[in-house]
C-alpha cells in the first residue's frame, strides 16, 4: 500500500536524521572552507565570522571539519526529503479525515442506495435481515453510524463497514459466536457472497497498548485452537496511533477475499 510505504520511508528518514544529527553534535565546533592557492589547498576553520588558518598539523582537525560538511548536506539533502514525504502524509491524513462525512451520511439515504450495494442472492439477503442477539456491552461506545444502518464503535470498523455494504458484501456486526460455551461478539460476520462461507473480520485498533495487544493475540489462540484460523477463516485488521488503518488497505483485502 502506497500509504504504509510512504510512512516506513518517513520514519526511515527520522531515523537516519537523528543519527546524523547525533554524529554532527560529536565533531568539532565550526566549518571548513577549502581555498585553492596556486597548486595547493588552504584550510580554514569559520566559526561565526572569522576564518581561523589552519596549518598541516591541524590535518586531522580539517578532515572532521570536512567529515562534518559532509554530514550536513547529507543532512540537509535527507530533511528536504522528508519534508516531500510531510506534504504526501498530510495530504493523506487530511483527506482521510473527511471520511466521516460519508460515513455518517444518514440513514434516510439507505432506501436509494440500496439497489447499488445490494445484489446478492435471497438468502444472503434473509441472512443479513434476520435478527439476531447484538453485543450489549458498552453500548455508550456505539458512536459512529454507516450508511449500512449499523451503529459502530471506531472510526476504522465504519471504513471497513462502509467497504463491505459499498462491494455488496452480506455482513453482520458484532453478531455473537460461541466457542467453548464462551461467548465471543467477532467485529463483523461474513457470508461470502458466492458460496455463502461464513467468515469473519476482526479489527484491533490499540495495539500499541500492551495489555490490549495480549488480550488480541489471546483472543486469536481461542478461536485458532477451535478451527478458526486467522488469514483462512478469519480477516485481521491491526492499527497504531501512528499506523491507522486505511480504506486502501480495506479495499484490498475485500478483493482478495471476495471478488
């Protein structure tokens, strides 16, 4: 995804400019500037306005100061680029942040879109009609309504549920599934819409919180050690702070998937 690539490069770039940065701070105070004179080359060392000569026995002093030039038009070329890579990432931030306006279109709209995004077979369609016994827990934090009609909790669960209902995807939200008489509420619950297939998609959105990150990768042992295996029968998801998940990537993954 152009997105993720670009971002790894940017923090590729931070990387190396605060190394660089670090190894600049070590060298010695002031620049180099090398005049030709005759068949030789003088050195001088400028620190503020004044040009110190420096003499053979200073070598070893104009080789750091000429190491140091180096460094800062190494410095100075890595900077310009990631200032290009600033303006892409801001771009991309700025119109991702646009998305909830379409998400949040009201449900009024439903009834004349529907015969866009919906298409699949009778009872793909008695499926995702039928009721069924919703997540009642925290229900404060079902904030974000879709233009399916759904009501969920994350930014990120709206672009995925947006995705499906827009590829005419048969889907349910926090449908329940029980494994070993532990009830579990995946995020959403698939019906391919070819063969009918029941998968699922779970989406974790704070995986830079550790005690989240666990409590993930032990969600994901239950439902490996009871058949559900993740890439074959369940869709992962997985966002940072500063990796969020994007519509690229969820467009993606549903043609892989289903088309």
């Amino acid at each position: 995804m152009i997105y993720d690539e670009i971002y790894r490069e940017y923090k590729r770039l931070e990387n190396q400019i605060l190394s660089l940065e670090e190894k600049i701070n070590k060298l010695p105070q002031g620049s180099l500037v090398c005049a030709k004179n005759g068949n030789y080359t003088k050195w001088y060392r400028v620190i503020g306005n004044k040009y110190t000569y420096l003499k053979k026995e200073n070598q070893t002093l104009a080789e750091q100061l000429a190491l140091k030039k180096y460094y800062m038009l190494q410095l100075e070329d890595l900077l310009h680029e990631r200032t290009s890579l600033e303006k892409y990432l801001i771009h991309h931030k700025l119109a991702t942040e646009k998305a909830p306006r379409l998400l949040n279109l009201n449900s009024e709209y439903r009834p004349l879109l529907s015969s866009f995004f919906l298409s699949y077979s009778d009872n793909l369609q008695e499926w995702v009609n039928a009721p069924y016994n919703k997540n009642s827990n925290n229900p404060e934090q079902l904030i974000h309504k879709t233009i399916s009609g759904n009501v969920v909790r994350s930014k990120s669960e709206a672009l995925i549920d947006m995705a499906l209902y827009q590829n005419k995807i048969p889907f349910r939200y926090e449908s329940p599934l029980i494994l070993n008489e532990i009830t579990f509420f995946p995020d959403f619950t698939i019906r391919h819409p070819k063969s009918g297939q029941l998968m699922y998609w779970e989406h974790f959105g704070m995986m830079d919180n550790p005690n989240y990150c666990q409590n993930a990768y032990n969600k994901l042992k239950v439902f490996s050690d009871n058949g559900l295996i993740p890439s074959i029968h369940i869709i992962t998801t997985f966002e940072t702070k500063d990796c969020p998940l994007s519509s690229d990537l969820i467009e993606k993954i549903i043609k892989h998937y289903f088309m």
